[in-house]
C-alpha cells in the first residue's frame, strides 16, 4: 500500500533525488534518480501513466542489478 498519492511521490523525487538516466521500455520512457540519503543511497524510477497523464514512482531499489538496463545508453568519451 502507498502512503503518499503519486503526486507527492514524484515532487519528493524531484526535491531530494538527483536525475541520472532515461531507458526506454514497450510503454515508452522510464527516468531514473538517485537519491544520496545520507549515505545510505537508492535509485527511484519514474514512468508517466499515459491514461492518467501523471508521473508515477514505479519502485526504489538498491542494488545495481536494474541499473543494467540503463547501461546502453551510456557513452564515455575517448581521452
């Protein structure tokens, strides 16, 4: 059960967390944050609900598993 309307999830995400990555999924783009928390860091990923034009915190996690699907997007510049 959440505590917060989605609303207020993703105003909390974009006041505390900072914007890493986009990836891209079969019902479009999904945005991922960081949040430092003190040391004890998670990663947020946030998706708009077409249907109710709205943002939604899809889940938080810790692990660097997920993070996998962001890597392709990423480019690291040639020294």
């Amino acid at each position: 059960m959440r505590l917060f309307s989605a609303v207020v999830q993703f105003y909390w995400v974009l006041k505390h967390a900072t914007y890493l990555a986009q990836r891209w999924d079969e019902d479009g783009g999904v945005n991922l944050y960081h949040c430092a928390d003190e040391g004890r860091g998670f990663f947020i990923e946030v998706d708009v609900d077409d249907s109710q034009g709205q943002a939604v915190v899809l889940r938080s996690f810790v692990s660097s598993v997920p993070l996998e699907d962001y890597g392709h997007g990423v480019r690291l510049q040639k020294k």
